[in-house]
C-alpha cells in the first residue's frame, strides 16, 4: 500500500442518510472546476444511467476483495450488503493535480477516513425532517420497496452518529446548502494552508 501522506486540507468528506440529497449537493458543489468527485467502488449493480468509472467503478464481491487484499482501499465499509470502498490511486491523483476532492460515503467510512486523515473536513448532511428524507428516498424509484426499507434502517443508525463530524448541515434549501458547504471548505482550505 501507498504510505503518501495525504494533503488534508483539500478533502472533504460528506456523509447522510439516504434521501438527505446528498448527490444533488456534490453535483452542484463540483460545478466549481476546483471541485472534483473521488469516484468510489462497490459490488451494487448499476443504476439506469450510471457509468463504470464515472459514477462508480463497478467490481464484482472477488475483485473487491482483492482490492482490499491489494490494499487499494483508503476505507471500505458494508451498506445494506454490498460493499463500497474509496480507492487511494484516483484520490492521489486528483490531490496531485490540485483539485480539492469530494468524498460521497456512509458514515462507517467517515468514521474510518478520520483515524487516517483527521484533519479532512467532515460534513453531515440531513434532510430537513425525516418525512422529507423518505419522500425523497421512494420518490426515486430505484429501489425496491425492501431496499427502502433497509436504507430508512441505515439512514436512523447513521443519525444516531452524527457526532464524528465538524458540521452538520441541514439540507432544507439547496442554493442555502451548496453556498454553506462552499464557505466551509474555503475556510478549511485556508486554515490548512495557514497550518
Ligand atoms: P448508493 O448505493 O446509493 O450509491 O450508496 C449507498 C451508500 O454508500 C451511500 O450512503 C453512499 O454515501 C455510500 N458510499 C458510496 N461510496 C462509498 C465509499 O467509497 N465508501 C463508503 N464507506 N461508503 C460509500
């Protein structure tokens, strides 16, 4: 495994409970040509529309665990049985080319990230109101009525463990949530450099 040490000013991580929006905020943060998603790996199955290598590399449970065994793995973790995991390679490279990188995980990978990169910059992001959450979870339309359920289970563990983060923002208007988030990593980045 890469002993690099990472530049941890220009790594920010977000996390929430599905329906929080999460996707919608990145994809808007990252119209800033500074910004750029980590492009994560997991054993799920494609969504319509989602390409391998941009929205996720899609491996099958035997090359995931070589990855792991390859130590490729910044952090991995189990969401509603499958895996996902933050390749190191792409995340050098893109701090490399001196972008500031997003990192979209579920909180058991915050959790991890932070024993290695303490000083990343660590968001929360929730739903205004739990019926929010849900209305936007089936809304749309890609799971079945089971995975919902499962991911409403995962969204109340991850809300019991909120405090792990720097700030938790809640997403009740999006232009509010995108212009916080943008002020929040302006400020970290220039305490990282003051440090
Ligand atoms: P989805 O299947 O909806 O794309 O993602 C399910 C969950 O996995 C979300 O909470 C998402 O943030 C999380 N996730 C996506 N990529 C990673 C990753 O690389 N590591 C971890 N720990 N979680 C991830």
């Amino acid at each position: 495994m890469s002993d690099r040490s990472i530049d941890q000013s220009r790594l920010v991580v977000i996390s929430g409970p599905s329906g929080s929006g999460k996707t919608t905020v990145c994809n808007r943060l990252i119209e800033d040509p500074d910004i750029v998603m980590s492009v994560s790996a997991t054993t799920r199955f494609p969504r319509p529309g989602e390409k391998d290598g941009v929205n996720y590399y899609f491996l099958s449970p035997d090359e995931f665990q070589r990855w792991i065994a390859q130590g490729r793995f910044l952090e991995h973790a189990e969401y509603n049985g499958d895996l996902y995991g933050t390749p190191r390679g792409q995340l050098e490279e893109k701090l490399d080319a001196g972008a500031t990188v997003l990192l979209e995980i579920d909180v058991q990978g915050a959790r991890q990230l932070r024993e290695n990169c303490p000083n990343a910059l660590y968001i929360f992001l929730d739903a205004p109101n739990r019926d929010e959450g849900v209305r936007r979870l089936t809304g749309r339309n890609t799971e079945t009525p089971e995975q919902v359920r499962r991911r409403l289970e995962a969204a109340r563990r991850e809300l019991e463990q909120t405090d792990l983060f720097d700030h938790k923002v809640v997403n009740d208007d999006l232009d509010e949530t995108v212009g916080r988030i943008r002020d929040l990593i302006r400020e970290a980045e220039r305490a990282g450099k003051s440090t």
